[in-house]
C-alpha cells in the first residue's frame, strides 16, 4: 500500500537528517562499532564463535553481502510464496543478519556476535507496502519447519490468533525466541510478541551503558543491549548505522547463538536463563523496568556456573492478548522503525513507522 502523505512527509523530514559517509571513512565507520568492546565479543569469541546455530530473521529479508558470504541460508518469502529471502528492498533485515552473523575484517568490514552462525532470511515485511501480520506468523512456522535454534524478531506486532499459536509452536520446539520490545514515541508498552511468556523481550542501552531514552520499559523486559548508533551490513554491500530496540535484539540473537553453539544440548529455556542470570545489573538492584536483569555479558553467559532454572517462565508474567485493545491485534511495527529513522552509512535509507490500522481498515498488518 501506498505511503499516506503525512508519512511520507515525515519520511522527507527525516531524510534530511540523514549522514552520508564518503568511503574514505569507512575505517572510522568500523572502528565505530563500540558494542563490539562493549560486551567483551572478541573474548567471547576465542570461546565460540556460534558454529552449528541456525538463527531466523524475519524481516525485510537478508541481501548478499560480502561480510555475510557463506552465512546465509536458502531462506524464504512469505509475502509472494517464491523466493529465497534474499530480496531485501531497504537494509534493515541485512543489518540485524550482520549484526548477529557478520565476519568483516579489516577496515571496512562489520563484525556479527556468533560470525560463525547461519542465518536464515524470511521476508515477511516487504519494503514500501503493508504485509499481513499474519506474514510473521508464516515466518516463525517457517523457522520451526527448518531447524531454527534461535529466532530474532525486530519487529513490534499486534496478538493475532495465528501469531500467538506460531509463537507457542516455537516455544515448544526448543527455539529461543527473542524479540524487541518496542520504541518510545511509538509505543508506551512492551510489543508483541516480546511480551508473550517464555519469548526474551529486549530493550537497549546507549554509549554510557544508560538505559536508552526511546527504549520502551515495562515489567516483561529481560535484558538490555546496545541500540544507539549501531555499525552493521546493509544492502549493495554497504554499510549502515541504526538506533533502536532492533539493533539490540539482534545482538542478543547472537548472544543465544553463542550459548547454543557452547552447550548444544541446553534447553531454549535454559539459554535464556544463562542470558539473564549473568547479566550485569543495573539501575536499582535486582531486576527492573528499564533494564530487566541487565547488560548481557557474553563472556559471563558462556562460563558462568549457572544453576538450572527448572521449568519457570523466562519473563516476568506478561499481559495477555485479550487484555489488549481491538486495534492493537492490528498490524505490527519494526522495532527499529519506530524511532523514526535509520541512518544508512553510504545508503541514505529512511524509514518511519506507520501508524496502526483502525476502524473499517483492512485486517491485521505488519506496518512499517
């Protein structure tokens, strides 16, 4: 569906706000990636590097990339039912790839957490149109039906029936499921479906290890990440920069990739315990709104002697869908787009969330 103009009026505005960076700064670029220091990822990779994890993105699909060679699956899009995946029309799919499964080197290249992962790309949000919030749940069975160990979900949705069930089957097949939970104006609650019980709701932190200003708070966070001024792939093998609960989502994705690759017979529930019990807390003590449990710490999750967790929920107890209201069973919004914009280093894409459908609209969307 055509953008409506007053979208496609802030999507100019933003634009404007955009930074171009020339080539010759590409090594700055990259040096830039300060949630690479940040979390310890070099240390935590001499410890694993992700081998044997198949991670799903559901997204805008996932476009070759010479940092993500030989790390992409055959993946598929659920909006046509022909394709790959690999059709990604505006980067933010091929940025949280990178972000999770990236193995840049030198100046130019971008570095994933768990560089030796697979990525699976499904293309349930297609740039420039709605797509049916029943397109994610098409895609979360698509990641059941091939194996995913982890499923990294950057986008912010309504309960549809279907989702819930699709959610419930990942659950049940032993996937980590890790999901953003959402950005402030957009949002003032925890989206669907991080806040689904058992899912790991992500919300994100700035340079300072402060909790993010946009990052939406709420009693179903479990960890926070880095989520300001993010360094990753995007399409045409260039490179991007984004701000938002996407980001930091993808980078716990890649975190529970490294735990699955370390103990492999460590249950999904298990994983995300590792994930919450190391985290470094912050704010008041003990687990809070804005940060959860806390920072991840990857060196910590893969070494720490973590006593089992048993059978408990991962999240705090979350709201349920029939609390929600009608409209909100509507369409769902990308994480990342919600704050606004995404500044695409040598791309100069932008993307403004849409408002949610209401009234006589059209069913259920995934908004974008």
């Amino acid at each position: 569906m055509i953008i409506k103009s007053t979208l496609q009026l802030l999507a100019a505005v933003a634009l404007s706000g955009i930074i171009q960076a020339p080539p010759g700064q590409a090594r700055k670029n990259h040096d830039g990636q300060w949630h690479i220091s940040s979390l310890r990822v070099e240390a935590a990779q001499q410890i694993t590097q992700g081998d044997g994890v198949i991670v799903a993105v559901p997204d805008s699909g996932v476009s070759p990339h010479p940092d993500l060679q030989g790390s992409v699956l055959p993946g598929a899009d659920v909006i046509t039912g022909a394709g790959n995946g690999y059709a990604d029309k505006d980067g933010h799919g091929t940025g949280m790839a990178g972000l999770i499964a990236a193995h840049g080197s030198g100046a130019e290249g971008a570095l994933g957490i768990a560089p030796k992962a697979k990525i699976l790309p499904i293309l349930c949000s297609p740039a420039g149109q709605d797509g049916e919030t029943d397109a994610l749940a098409a895609a979360i069975e698509f990641a059941v039906n091939n194996r995913a160990n982890v499923i990294s979900i950057s986008i912010v949705s309504g309960a549809s029936a279907r989702l819930q069930r699709a959610i419930e089957m990942a659950l049940a097949a032993d996937i980590l499921v890790v999901a953003a939970a959402g950005n402030a104006p957009r949002s003032d609650i925890v989206g669907y479906p991080a806040r689904h019980p058992g899912v790991v709701a992500v919300g994100g932190i700035d340079r300072d290890g402060s909790h993010a200003a946009f990052s939406v708070t709420g009693s179903e966070i479990d960890v926070v990440a880095p989520a300001v001024d993010i360094y990753s792939t995007s399409i045409d093998g260039k490179y991007r920069r984004g701000t938002g609960t996407s980001d930091a989502t993808a980078i716990v994705a890649g975190a529970a990739a490294l735990i699955r690759s370390k103990y492999p017979y460590l249950p999904a529930q298990e994983v995300a315990h590792r994930l919450t019990a190391t985290a470094v807390d912050k704010g008041p003590p003990g687990r809070d709104d804005e940060y959860g449990y806390g920072v991840i710490d990857l060196v910590a999750a893969l070494t720490a002697d973590v006593p089992p967790l048993g059978f408990e929920s991962v999240s705090a107890p979350a709201t349920t869908a029939d609390a929600r209201p009608d409209d909100d069973a509507g369409s769902t919004v990308r994480g990342l787009a919600t704050l606004g914009v995404i500044v695409a280093v040598g791309v100069g894409w932008a993307f403004v969330a849409r408002r949610r459908r209401r009234g006589d609209d059209p069913p259920p969307r995934i908004s974008r």
